[in-house]
C-alpha cells in the first residue's frame, strides 16, 4: 500500500520535472480560441474549464484515494461534512426514507434527523447493532442504510457481511463512514457497500491542518453526487489538496504506528485501578472484537474509556495532561484528548447526554505517532489525580 499511496493518480512525467504533486491555485482555465471552445462543448476534448468543476491537484487526489479503498471512482469535499450531506441530498427525492444508525457522528444525526424533514424525507433512527430493527426500519421507499464503522466514540463495528445481506433483501443502498478505519484497515468495498465516505481532516491528511471530504464508490453513483458538487460548491482548495496527497504519502506509516500504539494504551488502561472501562475493537473485552478482528487491519487510533469518579474528578485528570492536548479532533500526529460532555454536548442537559451513553467520566484518545511510553507516562501523570 505505500508504494500505491505515494505515487497512485500521477504519471511519472510531471510539469516541470516536479517530484511534488504541483499547486494548481486557478480558479479558471482559459482556451486558446473557439475551435477550442466548440471542441469542448461538444465533448471532443476533455479538459479543465473552472474550479468547482475540477482541478489537476484534485483529479490527482481523487485518483489516488480511490486506489488506495479500492474504488471506480472518488469525489473530493471541503469537508468531511460537505461530503456526508451532497451525498445524502444527491441520493434522496422528496417522499424518500432513509435508515441511520443512533450513534453516528452527532451533526450527521442532526442533518438527518432535522433539516431532511423540510424536503419531506423521512429519517429513522435504529440503535447500532440491533440488526432485526434495522431490517424492520427499512421501507418500500427507503434509499439507503447509512452508518460508521466503527462508530465515534465507542468503536462500535458493523457487522458488513450482515449488512450487505439485509441491503440485498430489501434492494437498498449502504453507506459506510469509514473515516476511524481508513482504508489501511478496512475497505467497506470489499464487503459489498456501495459507498465509503471519508472525513479526509483526520487520518488521511494526518497533520491537523486541513478540512477535507471524500466520497467513493462506483463511477455510476460517484458521478451523482459529483454532479450535485458542482452545484452546491463545496470544493476543495487545491492547496489544501497539496496537502491532503502530502499527507497521503506516509498515511500506511501513519496508521500502523497509531494501531500499535493505541492497542499497548488501551491494554494499559484496561488494568488500571483507576479506569472503570476500555473501548478498543481489538480489546478482547470489546462486544465486537470477533467481527473487528476478522474485518480489520488493526483496531485503529482512538481509545475510548471511562474514569472511575465525578465530573470534578475528570477536570483534574484533563488539567494535569501535559504531551496530550484537548482537542475535538483526530486523526494527527498529535495525541488529542477529548472529554465529548464538556466538548461535543456541551449544550446537552446531563439527562440527554446519559441517555446517549456520555457520561460525565468519558473520554476519548485519539493517539497520535509519539512513542507509547511517553502518551502512558501522560496519562499517568493525569490518573494520580484520581
């Protein structure tokens, strides 16, 4: 994978004999005269005409992606969220239904649950793994099943050969946020889904300094959402892309040090007197570890786990963190903490949030590629505090 992550999307003969991917920063391109232009409108000669509709910083971008999960096709996004709601809005017409499992990424949840109802498309909500509900959701005018895996913040994994089983039956797409896998440690694909969709901020670009999206999948469907993209315009800078392949490069170095790291952290938890539990698919312990260790790679880079005490306690715990940071994010070379009822549902009554399963204790650690020694000393430094 990392030979293909390096170079996959380029020829070997680029502008200027650059061994970089070069900044295409346009926004327009010109023709030469109106043979030129009659050439293009009658689809003679492919070519770049504007921005929003394509970039060679981007093409290369998309070219590479799809390699890497396997696709026919990728589309890229200004973000992650960018990239969720083109494609749901692409896939769905006013009288449709759509099933979504009750612990995706909470904005996800909100744009379905709320602002779909003003096109008159229905939304159901069913709780992640309850594969009978979720097969009794689906409708005669449901599109599509759309969930994480594994999903934020207890590294819930989907069963996919369940899933492609049950789409089969009832004739409807799935939709799989791969995002806290990446295609290093799964790809949906293989499996039958019919789309990835990727927050490409986190573990692709690796370095906490972009926004980024991605959709893959087949070139039929690609090319539905790809058309509503130039429509809603959540086009990607080509800088940011510049960014985004820089990061791809060393992406295979990147995760396998991050699902190293993260499983010693987790087992290191695990038997602490001070923790209460551990989520980590490749924890034994975790409900799902049978169908992550036959899905996945590794475990991926984020640990979830509850302190022992009282929300008081767990200020102390983040105030004494020294190598880590408080952060919302994942996905860098950095090691972010976040504490999701102080960060993420902050504007959530206590009751709210315990119903969703944050508790007042919870945590969630998304390692970065420091030494696992050093993020343990941290965190020890942090449970004295207990």
């Amino acid at each position: 994978m990392s030979a293909r992550a390096i170079h996959a999307g380029e020829s070997r003969n680029r502008y200027a004999d650059s061994i970089t991917t070069p900044i295409v920063q346009t926004s327009t391109f010109v023709f030469a005269d109106t043979r030129e232009i009659e050439k293009f409108t009658r689809g003679g000669k492919k070519r770049y005409e504007y921005a929003r509709y394509g970039n060679p910083t981007v093409t290369i971008a998309e070219k590479r992606l799809a390699d890497l999960e396997g696709a026919q096709d990728c589309v890229v996004f200004s973000s992650g969220m960018s990239a969720i709601t083109t494609t749901i809005l692409s896939l769905v017409q006013s009288g449709d239904h759509i099933v979504i499992t009750d612990d995706s990424y909470k904005k996800t949840l909100e744009f379905c649950r709320s602002y779909l109802k003003q096109f008159a498309i229905g939304c159901t909500i069913v709780p992640f793994g309850d594969y009978r509900r979720l097969e009794r959701a689906i409708r005669k005018n449901t599109r599509f099943i759309l969930s994480e895996s594994p999903t934020n913040p207890y590294l819930n994994i989907f069963d996919l050969h369940k899933l492609k089983r049950i789409a089969d039956r009832h004739n409807v797409l799935t939709l799989i946020d791969s995002t806290f896998a990446t295609p290093f440690n799964q790809r949906p694909l293989e499996y039958g889904m019919d789309l990835v969709l990727h927050s490409g901020t986190k573990y692709l670009a690796g370095h906490n300094d972009i926004l980024a999206g991605a959709v893959l999948g087949s070139t039929e469907l690609v090319e539905k959402i790809r058309n509503l993209h130039k429509s809603m315009g959540g086009t990607i800078d080509p800088h940011c892309c510049y960014l985004l392949l820089r990061g791809l490069k060393t992406f295979p170095l990147r995760i396998a040090k991050q699902n190293q790291t993260a499983l010693i952290i987790a087992r290191f938890l695990q038997e602490h007197p001070c923790i209460r539990k551990v989520y980590y698919p490749f924890l034994e312990s975790h409900p799902h570890y049978k169908v992550a260790t036959s899905q996945m790679k590794g475990g991926g880079g984020v640990v979830t786990f509850e302190t022992r005490g009282t929300l008081a306690d767990a200020k102390k715990f983040l105030d004494a963190l020294r190598l880590c940071f408080i952060g919302p994010s994942l996905g860098g070379v950095e090691t972010l903490i976040t504490h999701p009822a102080m960060v993420s549902y902050y504007d959530y009554s206590r009751k709210e949030r315990y119903d969703l399963g944050i508790t007042d204790t919870l945590f969630r650690l998304a390692v970065g590629i420091e030494d696992a020694e050093d993020i343990i000393q941290d965190l020890t430094r942090g449970l004295k505090q207990l």
